[in-house]
C-alpha cells in the first residue's frame, strides 16, 4: 500500500498536475502560437529553472526567466536541431522536441536542474504538440466530412429535376426550356459557388426553383404559401439546409395523396434565433419514425437528406440547433429549423 | 374614459399581431420573390418606429414646458445620432453580420468575457430605457383615467410582458413601419388640429411667453407624486372635499394622490428644484440641467451623449441587421435622420401651447403628460375629446413599440450571453424581464423621461461607442483594451447617474459633469481602450477582420450571381 502523501506534499502535488495540464494546453496551437511564452513560465515553475525557452524550427528561442547571460545559445540551438539529440550540461542543457515522428522545435533550459528532468520536460512539450497537431486534423477532418455532406445532397435534386425536364420535352418544348434555366440557375447556386455559408434570401430562391420544377409536374395539386419576414433574409445558414426540408414535404406530403396538397414554409425572427417551418397536409408519420430517420436508422435516399440536414446544423450551430420534426399519423408533417441569427464565423 | 376606448383597439391590434405573427411577405397562390429586398425607406421607418419612444413622443414637450425652449437640443441630439451612425458604424456593422454589440465584440476580437460585459451594459442600458417608458404610461393612463400611478404602470408593464409572451418575439420591421406612420400621424394631426383649434390670441402668446407667475384661473392639480410647494405670497387654495384654507408664506409638503385647486390671481408658488415655466431663461436656446448655471456646457453634454449614445442603443443597431448589405444599411441611416427630422418638429409646437395652456403641471412635476392635457384646454367639447384620445393612442403605441423591442434585447442579452438557453429560457427571461422593470418605474415619478432616456444614451456612448468606433478603424484593438475601456466607460458613466441619483448635490460645473457626464466618460473610455490596447498585442487575425469590414460587398470573392 503506497504512503499516504502529507498534506503539503499533496497541495505540491496538486500544483504540479495542474502545471503540466496548462503547458499542454497552452501548447494546443504549436510552439509559435499564442500560448506558447505562457507554457513557457510554467515549465520554468515546475522544473525550478533560472530560465527557459522554447524554440520552434526557425530557431528563434521564446525565453521565461532569465536567458542565459553568458554562453550564446545559437551554436547549441543550432548544433540540436542538425543532431535531433540532447546537448550542453548544466547551467545551459537543450533537448529535442519531437512531435510524432517529427523535430517541432529545441527546448533549452537555463539553470540547476537534472538532465532527467529536462528529458522529462521535453517529452511533456513534445506530447502536447502532438495532441495539439491530432485536435488539428481532427478538426480537419470534421470540416472535410462537413463539405462532403453539401455535396451529397445534389444528386437527389439533379436526378429529380431532370426527371421533371424530360417529361416535358415532346409535350411543351418552351416550358421545358425555360425550367432547364431554372435549373442551370440552380446548379449554378448549389455547385458554383465558393465557401460553405450562403444567406435565408438565397436558400429561399434556391426553393422558389426547386418548387418551379415541382409544380411543372404536379400542376395545380401542389399549392404553396411562403412567409418570410425580412428580418431573417440576411441571415447566415449553411448551403441547402432548405431545399432537402421542402423536397420531403413534396414527396412525402402532396406526392402520394392523390389530391392536392399545400405546403407551408415560414420564416421569421424569434428573439436573436432565425426560425424556419416547413409545414405539408399530407399523411404524416409516426413519431417514431421521425426519430429513426433523424437519427440517420434508416437507409433510403429520402431519410438520408433530413438527417444529413440535421447533422449540418448540429455540427455548426452545436447541439442546441438540430432539427425539430412535428409530426403524427394522419396529421402533417412540420419540420423546423432554428439557427442563431448571428454565430461567429459563419458568414456568407 | 374615450381616451381608454381609443387603447383599446390599439391594444387589440398589438395582441392581435402577437398571437397571429406577423406576416409579412406573403404569397398564397404562386412564389414570393424571395431575393427581394427591404427597401431601405422600409427599414428606416421600421428603425423610427421602434426608436420613437415614449420620451420623443411626451417627454421633449414636458422638459420643453418645465425648462425652457433649450430642451429642443434633446431631439436634435436624438436624430443627429444617426449621422454619427451613418459615418461612423452603419456599413461595416452590418458586413460583420453581427445582430448586437456583443455579438460584434465577439466577431471582431473574440473574447467571450467582452462579450459577457458587453451584455451587461445592454441590460445597464435598456434598462435605463425601459423604465421612463413604463413611467410615462403609468402617468398617461393616470392623467386620462382616475387610475393611481402605480396601477398605470403595473398594467403597462403586463401588457408588454403578455403581448411578447403570446408571440410578439417575431422583431417585425412591417409592423415597426406601421408603428412609425401611425404616430406620425397621432402626433402631426392633432399638433396642427390644436393650433387651428387654440386661436389667435394663444398663438400670438405660445410665441411670445410671459413668465407663469399668477394664476390666470381657478386651476386643478393633481399631484401624482408628492412635492414640496415654496409659496410667496398667500394663496387660497380648495381641497377635494370642498374644503378651503389659506396657505402661509413657507414650503408646504404635499402628498402624492392630492388634488388642490388654487384660486384664481393667486401668486404661483415655486417648486423645489426647479424655475417657473416662462421666466427670461425659458428662451435662451441653450439647456439647464443643474439649476441655472453653465448652459453651454451642459448642452454639450446632452449632445455629447445623444449623438455618440444612438450608435450603442441595443435595440437599434438590430435593426439594420435587416438591410442586406452595408451600402443599403448606410442608406437606412440616411433616411431615418430625415423621418426622425419630420417628426421633431412637432415637440416644440405642443411645448410652446403647453407654456400658454398647462403651465400649472410643473407643479405636480407631471409635464410628461402636457401632450395628453393639452387637448381638454383647448375645446372641452367632442373636439378635445377626441384630440385627446388620439393623442392618448399615439403615446401607447410609442411606448409599446419601444418597450416590447427593449424588454426583448434585455431578454435576448439574458437568455443569449449571460446564460444560454433554449427558447424556453427566453420566454422566462421575458416576463422576468418586465417584472425587474416595474418596481423601479414605480418610484421614478419624480424623474423626467427625457433625462432617464439621456442616461441610457450617456452609458451607450461611453461604452459601445468607443468599442464600435476603435473596432471598426483600428487594427490595434485588443481584447483587453477594449474590454477595460468599456469596463471604465460603464463605471464612470453610471457611478456618475448613480451619485445623480443618490448622492450629495454637487454644486457648480462638476455638478453639470455629475448629471450628465458624458463628456468626460466617453474620452476616458477611448483613452483607456487606447493605453490597454497599446500596451498589449492584437491577435493575429485583426488585420483581416478589419478589412473585411470595410469591403465592399461587391467585391467579395468569386460570385457567379
């Protein structure tokens, strides 16, 4: 059974773990980030040294302390970053920081300490570059699947559209033509374009096309109502949060019916919260479903948009901000999305 | 009681609109043209409608008849705002995208605690707004109806409180448009109906004032509040009751709820802490806020926090949210100087009527209410019933049009930066909202609108106006400047109101600075944000994000459209 600590051992202690966990979080943004003086202080703390610097590859040390007054450190520095191996003893000693399998920078300490100690620092800075470089692609990676998921909604709609054209080609050629627009417009919005956000206004063009398309097939089963405030028409949202929302409206609450049908889509301000309803008559599901389909359970094409959507928001708004589906058998189907009117960073 | 009736379809019409939401671009048949833009003339009257208050609305006219034709500085402040807004933050505010001030602090320099502080100072602010607004209509209502004051107030802050709560959270710019006409209207019709209405030989004395020294008939007034009456010269006076007595040379107290009719040719007596209506200062076309002395000075210090205190005002800035982009938001800015404009030149009309007609309500201290009492001197017949609840109906709706907007920023701060939470919290933060407001209206009856409005714009401009300003045109800002800047800015400016308010009176020009003291608060909170932010280094990514604000927004990146 280990001894049990004193009770200044165990502050000391305390203070110690808390040392370490604020270097490797002020080192979160490299050696050259804006943490990285800060993490320097507290190695200084822990390892009890006169002074301590950080450098990354360009050499350039970042001291806490008192810098060695005496030596030069560039010989030592530079003599470390060509032999990726520990130099100097005591009062000046430099050791390697390797960040994976890569050198990141030189740690040099000024001062009494053990060679141990420094090898031990050194390993502790090198493991928070290290974690610092996995959030990075980590965060990477989650903006890449973000992107992927824009791309992977087009598809549904060219499919559907085209669908939509061909069957007006023989029987009325002008119309055909003028939807074909419509669509090279669309095509234009969804592909062309450039950054991941686009504003309410454009998403509800975006729709306004989409529904041209819709009710060339439909004639007059399909009515529709749009309400939007103008409050919202600047806000930010990503691409084509929308136009999957109304697109399952259409199939899934005027389509199958037989009669018409009428699809509602609202937007308006509520607060500093942008709120917009996409609302059909149509069947309607149980709730259950809904939830399964949300949460991605189910694999056909239809299911996979509205989750898809649902994601979207989640990831850029946090998990406040997913997508809210009302519905019952029999009763329609409201699915609403709420977005902050502005959040930081999402711009069109 | 016809003043009431003409509420009620005001109120109905707001309830209406709150439960129903607001529709506002709507297309049954076929699609909207959702690309289509507010137009700025819109927007700006949308801007107008929720900036023109209860204080715009009463409370120029009222410190006008208690302090003289220099009150007339106040509105010129309020719409001269807009230009500062206009040159100043109009454009790149709205490029930022950023909704409120602290979302702005947060877009710009990224920190969460300014953000934080920066909600505070909305709270600090609107809730120096709101409490002049549920004070004029608890002095409205009271002056229309045999209500008591604090019922007046009670039911105005339910009423906001209930009308948000059924839904009126949709910020609708077609209904704040609406707004705008609609107390153009009551407050211009009545103005020009009344001059025709008053006749000549009241014109000729509205131009031309005498100093209000005897009483010119036997004349009622109702004190709401209690004061302190100093009398010179005997003067018989009739209680309610029909009782009579002379009251001696010597200050008399009077308490709130009182009616006294004093007897025509009677000396007026004089009010503690204020000159009588008339007298050689009423003309100088300069304001007195402490006493007599220094007049220059002190309205500069009202300018000084008008015109730099518009650009902070929490629930305007949302507004230009609205405009799709900078160029449009400048234009909005234009535009609502001149409606505003408009609009302002009708308080010195009902002022000047007010010091012929009413001069007797500084006694009580109710001046708010001169607009609504003017009417019943005129015409006592269907003529000044009317005028009287038209003008009842425009004092409402101002005072709902602002409040609703304020108590929903207080609500979005509470609910959006100071702790998150879903739509529920900000319901909750609503009501709570109201409920924290009226406890303080109920004992600011003595405290004219247009100088708690004041404060609330002296506040925004020694702590918004430095952030935007240096946050717009400044690459070197940086988090801990700006942060200690708007920190001195919202200790200096409200330690000022609060020894205003509470504390010894100060004497002289330092008295001046004490009550309005916006013009040594607002260059220390941009010499703080200044020093702070020299002595630090601004993030990384300042140069860009400055940029970004000042592009045009033609010229941003690759578009096909």
């Amino acid at each position: 059974m280990p001894p049990l600590l004193a009770r200044t051992d165990h502050t000391q202690s305390t203070a110690t773990l808390v040392a370490a966990r604020s270097v490797s979080e002020r080192l979160k943004h490299g050696l050259n980030g804006p943490g990285s003086r800060g993490a320097a202080r507290h190695l200084r703390h822990l390892l009890g040294a006169r002074g301590l610097a950080l450098a990354d590859l360009s050499g350039q040390p970042i001291w806490s302390g008192r810098p060695a007054e005496h030596a030069d450190t560039a010989p030592l520095l530079e003599a470390v970053l060509r032999g990726e191996a520990s130099r100097g003893t005591p009062p000046l000693q430099a050791a390697p920081l390797h960040a994976g399998d890569d050198l990141a920078g030189v740690l040099l300490v000024h001062g009494d300490v053990s060679a141990r100690a420094v090898r031990e620092a050194a390993l502790l800075v090198a493991r928070a570059l290290e974690s610092g470089r996995l959030e990075a692609s980590a965060e990477r990676a989650a903006q890449a699947e973000f992107r992927a998921l824009r791309a992977e909604i087009s598809p549904h709609f060219v499919y559907n559209a085209l669908t939509v054209i061909a069957s007006l080609v023989r029987s009325d050629p002008d119309r055909a033509q003028e939807l074909m627009l419509d669509f090279a417009d669309y095509t234009r919005y969804s592909l062309a374009r450039h950054g991941d956000y686009t504003t309410v206004s454009e998403e509800f063009h975006a729709i306004e096309t989409y529904l041209a398309l819709q009710r060339a097939l439909l004639g007059d089963r399909l009515r529709v109502q749009v309400r939007v405030a103008p409050e919202v028409l600047g806000v930010a949202v990503p691409y084509l949060v929308l136009q999957p929302l109304v697109e399952n409206a259409v199939r899934h609450g005027v389509e199958p019916g037989g009669g018409p049908g009428l699809v509602q889509v609202s937007g308006e301000a509520e607060g500093n919260d942008c709120v917009i309803g996409v609302e059909d008559d149509g069947p309607g599901m149980p709730p259950e479903l809904a939830r399964e389909v949300l949460s991605g359970g189910r694999e056909d094409s239809d299911a996979v948009g509205l989750a898809n959507v649902d994601r979207r928001l989640r990831h850029v708004y946090g998990p406040w901000y997913g997508l809210v589906v009302e519905t019952e058998e029999g009763a329609g189907t409201r699915v609403v999305v709420r977005v902050p009117r502005f959040q930081p960073g999402v711009l069109p | 009681m016809v003043a009431f009736a003409a509420l009620v379809p005001l109120l109905l019409a707001t309830l209406a609109i709150g439960l129903r939401g607001v529709a506002a671009m709507r297309t049954t048949s076929d699609f909207l043209v959702a690309s289509r833009r507010v137009s700025p003339l819109l927007n700006s009257a949308a801007v107008s409608g929720e900036y023109l208050s209860a204080a715009s609305f009463l409370g120029v006219a009222g410190l006008m008849l208690k302090d003289g034709a220099g009150a007339l500085w106040y509105p010129v402040g309020f719409a001269a705002g807009y230009l500062a807004m206009l040159v100043l933050v109009a454009a790149p505010m709205r490029r930022s995208g950023a909704l409120t001030v602290p979302d702005f602090a947060e877009a710009r320099l990224g920190s969460p605690w300014l953000r934080r502080l920066g909600a505070v100072v909305v709270l600090v602010v609107a809730g120096l707004y709101l409490v002049p607004q549920l004070r004029t209509a608890g002095l409205v209502l009271s002056a229309v109806s045999p209500t008591p004051y604090w019922v007046g107030v009670v039911i105005a802050g339910a009423v906001v409180a209930t009308a948000l709560a059924l839904g009126g959270m949709r910020a609708a710019t077609y209904v704040q448009a609406f707004q705008f006409c609609l107390k153009l209207v009551l407050f211009i019709v009545p103005a020009l109906w009344l001059l025709a209405l008053a006749g000549p030989d009241v014109r000729a004395q509205a131009v031309e004032p005498g100093e209000y020294t005897r009483f010119e008939r036997d004349t009622s007034v109702s004190f709401r509040t209690g004061a302190v009456l100093r009398v010179e010269e005997p003067v018989v006076i009739t209680e309610r009751d029909g009782t009579r007595w002379k009251a001696a040379v010597g200050e008399h107290r009077v308490g709130a709820g009182r009616t006294l009719v004093f007897e025509e040719g009677g000396r007026v007596p004089s009010v503690l802490g204020s000159a009588p209506p008339g007298g050689p200062d009423w003309h100088r076309p300069l304001l007195a806020t402490v006493g007599d002395g220094y007049p220059l000075l002190s309205t500069l210090s009202v300018l000084t926090a008008t015109v730099l205190g518009t650009m902070g005002l929490p629930h305007v800035i949302m507004r230009f949210h609205t405009s799709p982009d900078g160029r449009s938001a400048r234009r909005t800015a234009a535009i609502t100087v001149a409606l505003l404009g408009v609009f302002y030149l009708f308080p010195g009309v009902y002022g000047a009527l007010a010091r012929v007609l009413v001069p007797h309500l500084y006694l009580s201290g109710a001046t708010d209410t001169a607009v609504v009492a003017l009417p019943a001197q005129v015409d006592q017949g269907w003529q000044g019933t009317v005028l009287t609840a038209l003008l009842t109906a425009g004092a409402f709706a101002a005072f709902l049009a602002t409040s609703m907007g304020l108590l929903l920023v207080v609500a979005g701060a509470v609910a959006h930066d100071l702790l998150p939470g879903g739509l529920r919290r900000l319901r909750a933060a609503v009501l709570g909202a109201a409920a924290v407001a009226v406890p303080p209206a109920l004992f600011a009856a003595g405290i004219d609108a247009g100088i708690l409005v004041t404060w609330g714009f002296t506040v925004a401009a020694s702590t918004f106006c430095p952030l935007l300003v240096l946050g717009i045109g400044w690459r070197r800002l940086t988090p801990a400047g700006a942060l200690a800047g708007v920190a001195a800015g919202l200790a200096a400016s409200s330690g000022a109101i609060a020894v205003a308010l509470f504390g010894p009176d100060v004497p002289g020009w330092a008295g001046v600075l004490v009550a309005q003291p916006a013009p040594w608060t607002v260059p220390l909170a941009f010499a703080v944000m200044v020093a702070v932010s020299l002595a630090g280094r601004p993030p990384a990514w300042a140069r860009t994000a400055v940029l970004r604000l000042h592009l045009d927004d033609d010229h941003r990146g690759p578009s096909l459209r």
